[in-house]
C-alpha cells in the first residue's frame, strides 16, 4: 500500500499533544482535509492504534499553521479536535492548550524568525478570530524548552511561554451572554451560558448533587450525571444560538465550587462527554469570567478581587491553574479586556506523518 508523507513537528502543548502541520501541506477542502486527520490520529479505535493519537480528547488534537495576511498577526493557528473513536473532526472551537505550543512551532517552521533572548509571536486563532500574543524564550536566536516553569497535569518542568489573549469575548457566539440573561434554568438546573474564548454552559457542582471535588475519574464513572449534562448542554446550546450541538464539542460545560486548598474557585471542565484531566486554557479564561462578572452562577462561591488586574486560581482535577485577568465592569456590565496564562511545550519528534494514498494523494 503506497502512502503520502506529510511534514509534521509532535508537540505538547500545556496538557494536551498532537501534530502540528504546515497548512500548505494539507488538503485546502475541509472534507479531504478531515479524512485526513482522521487517518493521521487514528480515530476509530478506542487506543488510535493506527494513528498516532493518544486515545484521549487531549491527545487527538491537531494545530495547523501558516503566514497570516491579518495586518496585526504573524501565524494563522487553524485548530480541529479530532474525536477518539468517532471519525469526527470539529472546526468549531479553538485549544489554548495546543495555542502554547503555536509560537514555538512557528519558529520551527520558519514561519516567524527567532529573537535574541525571547521572541514575540501574534497569533490569530482562526477558529474563533481570537488574537494572542505568545512569548517563546529563544536564547541565542533557537526555541528553549528547558526551564523551571511547571504547570500542574505536566511532569517536571520546562520553559515558559507567556500567552495573552485578547477579542475573545463572544468568540463564537458574538456576545458575552448569548441568552441575553446572567442565569438561565434548564432542566431544573441554573446555568450561567457565557461566551469567553470557548462558549460554556457553567452551573455549581452542588445542583448535580456533587462537591465539586470528585477525581475526573469517580466523574467519568457517573453514567447519569453525564446524561443529565449532555441533555442541559443541548438544550442550551439551542438557546445559545448554536443551534443542534449534538455533534459539536461546543459548548463545553463547567462546574464550580467554593475552593478548598486556597485557590479562587474549584472547578471541573467537560470535553464535553469526557472530564478534562486538567483544564482549558480556553476554559479557564472563561470560568474566571463568570467568577468575576457580577450576578452569575458563580456569585458567593469566591472572593472576588476588586482591582484589575485580577489573579485567579482555579483548583483543578490535576492542580490549579492562574488566570490574569484585566477586565471592567460598567453599571454592572462585565467586559475582559485580555487574560494572560504561562503554560509551557515541548517539541517531541519531528519529520513525515504517512496517511494511506487511498485517503489523500498529494497532487
């Protein structure tokens, strides 16, 4: 059987992993291009034998990088989360996981020329037309991934890559609140729909009946729970205005509760039919959101900072994670100016990715 290699660099980002491509090296129509991706993870098995996905959500992830002609930005970032089993492939959302490793893979490419010292990459999330800034360490004009930075889910540490978001309020939706109201009732339950970076439906651990504290593990083994979210997640989303999500990964739920190891706000992130081990980068721009905008779900679960910028540490499955928050709030209407992450990467093989020739023969 005679297969189309294609280039690619095998990169963690934050704590998620997966092929990083040259978008000119892939098939320009979505429909081709999916088949692709598919055959490249290996989506179908339960452990993507034949690809060279994870068997997780967080390792089925794809990033595709090209020259932007965006003015403002330097790299186009194309994101798809390629399902484990389904053979689906989603464009709707964006990975901030999988942005961390987006400045040193350009750098890598070619597509952004190295600095002395460090290196700033403006990025422009294509999916969601979000724009970040990442600052990769680049010691002697070449990307280092040796540091001291550690992000909890992770194992030892490496160099930082400083990430600032901006433009991601109503990413996908166009609006903050895309009911229109800072809580909604659905199926019994009081969820706050917010739209920061990643729309989400977020509600508190306690109206499932949970703590808010339980492993993703003791979640993932609660076969009536997920059932009750998926049926909140889909009736919200219609609300939303996202229309039939059934099989989309957007919006994605949360759940919050009071912290309890000194944090902000615990909180637990759905991929949307799996528990995130860790949690979103995407995700936890806007949780913190609805932590701090006034009359939310959220609201008596933390102590709020009142000064801008804000701190937040969301305690996770896996740690914690801090979000820097910028934001005002006019007569009670919120607005994240920017939010800022330090997550790291780390390159992990690099050369040509095979996809049999009976899915794609590069022309």
């Amino acid at each position: 059987m005679t297969q189309t290699a294609i280039p690619f660099l095998f990169m963690r980002g934050g704590t998620s992993r997966g092929p990083y491509f040259s978008r000119v090296d892939l098939p320009q129509d979505l429909e081709t291009l999916s088949e692709v991706l598919v055959a490249a993870v290996g989506s179908g098995h339960p452990l993507n034998i034949d690809g060279i996905g994870g068997g997780a959500a967080v390792t089925t992830k794809v990033a595709m990088l090209s020259r932007s002609d965006d003015p403002w930005a330097d790299v186009d970032y194309f994101f798809a989360q390629v399902s484990v089993e389904g053979g689906l492939v989603d464009y709707k959302p964006t990975c901030g996981n999988i942005l961390s490793g987006v400045g040193p893979a350009a750098i890598e490419m070619g597509l952004v020329e190295a600095q002395n010292d460090e290196t700033t990459v403006k990025i422009r999330a294509v999916n969601t037309e979000a724009r970040v800034v990442a600052t990769v360490a680049t010691p002697g004009g070449i990307v280092s991934y040796d540091g001291t930075a550690h992000i909890d889910g992770v194992p030892g540490t490496a160099a930082p890559v400083e990430l600032r978001f901006r433009d991601v309020v109503g990413s996908v939706t166009g609006s903050l609140l895309p009911t229109g109201n800072l809580r909604d009732i659905v199926d019994g339950i009081e969820v706050t729909c917010m739209d920061v970076t990643m729309p989400m439906v977020i509600a508190r651990a306690d109206a499932f009946g949970l703590t808010g504290y339980e492993s993703a593990a003791e979640l993932d083994e609660n076969k009536s729970f997920f059932d009750r979210v998926e049926a909140v997640r889909l009736k919200a989303g219609a609300l939303m205005g996202m229309g039939d999500v059934s099989a989309s990964v957007t919006p994605k739920f949360g759940l919050l509760a009071p912290a309890r190891v000194g944090g902000t706000v615990a909180a637990r992130y759905f991929m949307p039919w799996k528990t995130h081990p860790t949690m979103a980068v995407t995700g936890a721009q806007c949780l913190a959101s609805c932590v701090l905008a006034p009359g939310t779900v959220a609201d008596g679960l933390a102590e709020v900072p009142t000064a801008s910028p804000a701190k937040l540490t969301l305690e996770h499955a896996s740690g914690s994670i801090e979000v820097l928050a910028e934001y005002e709030v006019n007569d009670g209407d919120f607005n994240l100016l920017s939010a800022g992450l330090i997550r790291t990467a780390r390159k992990l093989a690099s050369g040509d990715l095979y996809v049999p020739s009976q899915v794609w023969t590069r022309t």
